[in-house]
C-alpha cells in the first residue's frame, strides 16, 4: 500500500513538472501576434516609401551631407535641392538624380545614397526601440544594434510583425535586410525560448531527487 502511495504521488509530481513546464508554451504560443501571408512585394524592395531616412554623404561637403526623413507624402527636403518627391525611387536611382542636380552648384560631385528603414527591434534583446537599418544588415547585425539578445532570446530565429500581425516567412539571424519586404514601421521581434528550454536542468534535477527518493523510500 504504501508503494502505491508512492508511486501515485511520484506521478503527480511529474505531470505537475510537466504542466508547470509547458504551460507558458501554450500561452506563448496563444499571445502571439496572428500569422498572415506576405503579399507579392518583390517590386517594392528596395525602394523608398514614406519613413525613410534617406543617408545622405557627398564627398567634402559636410553642410549638404546628413540624414533626411522622407515625410508622409514621400517628400525629402535636400540641402540647397529644396523638396523633392522621392515616393518609390531606388537609391540608386535618386543617387544618378541627385548627382545631375547637384553639378549646378559642385564640380563633379561624389555622392553617396544609403537607403535606411526605421524599425522597432523589439522582444528579447536588451535595448529594444527605434533603430535606422541599412538593407546590407543582417539580422543579426540590427539585433547588436539593439545590445543583442538577452540569455532568454532564441539565438536562431526572429519574427517580421507588421500592424499587430506575423509576417509568413522564414527569418533567420543570417537573413538579409535586402532580402525582406521590411518597411520602416515593422518590429524585428526576437522571441524567448520556452520555459521548459531555458529551465531544463531545474527540470531534470527535480525529477531526479523525486526519482532518487521513491527509490530511497522503497528499499
């Protein structure tokens, strides 16, 4: 009688353990933002829409360099340029426009154009917030930016939230930028590893004493 005892209260512990360990699984996994398609936006990557920061850097001339934001409407306000409509130019293209434009004013201008998104890098690393991210990142290049994952982020995988919802793809830390349909307004979300992974030798060290002393008490 008192082995069945026991061994009834044994298996309580466990499945208690168990319960305890998978729970936040599911409520992870409940909690999370709904899965929705990425629509065809192959044409659109890569090019500027409202948000934007546009870099940028022309070669000895620090007062006509800077980052300028792209307003609702697409406009950019260039140094000595004035506004222009930029809505769903390339940087490469607005580099080719600007360098014409600004040979009224410089002699052969060396300009450079960077492209940046600004994204909330949010979830499991240790400064979340607004970050401009150049499409040559990685994600494992806008996660340091944000001081990197804390010991409870998954280190292989992030999430593309867009509008409350989880964009349906693949996205590891060796992904491009370049390669996403990112806008600036998206989270980059680093999620945490279940309970039960981050705890697994609490786990299975009280399993053991709990094994360790039914095995006492029936001798």
């Amino acid at each position: 009688m008192t082995r069945v005892f026991v061994l009834g209260r044994l298996a309580s512990i466990i499945i208690l353990l168990a319960a305890t360990a998978f729970r936040p699984l599911h409520a992870q996994a409940d909690s999370r933002p709904a899965s929705q398609p990425v629509a065809d936006s192959t044409m659109e990557i890569g090019l500027i829409h409202p948000g934007d920061i546009i870099r940028l850097r022309i070669w000895r001339e620090p007062d006509l360099s800077g980052e300028f934001l792209v307003d609702e409407q697409g406009v950019v306000v260039f140094p000595k340029i004035g506004p222009r409509n930029v809505l769903s130019d390339s940087s490469e293209s607005l580099k080719s426009d600007l360098s014409a434009e600004y040979q009224v004013y410089l002699r052969n201008p060396s300009i450079e154009v960077t492209l940046l998104r600004r994204v909330n890098v949010l979830g499991a690393v240790r400064n979340p917030g607004l970050y401009p991210v150049d499409l040559t990142m990685t994600v494992s290049d806008v996660i340091a930016a944000a001081g990197g994952a804390t010991p409870q982020g998954k280190t292989d995988e992030a999430n593309l939230i867009r509008a409350g919802k989880v964009l349906a793809m693949r996205i590891t830390r060796e992904t491009r930028m370049a390669d996403l349909p990112l806008r600036s307004g998206d989270q980059i979300f680093v999620p945490e590893r279940s309970w039960f992974t981050r705890n697994s030798g609490v786990v299975a060290a009280a399993l053991t004493a709990s094994i360790s002393l039914v095995i006492a008490l029936l001798r």
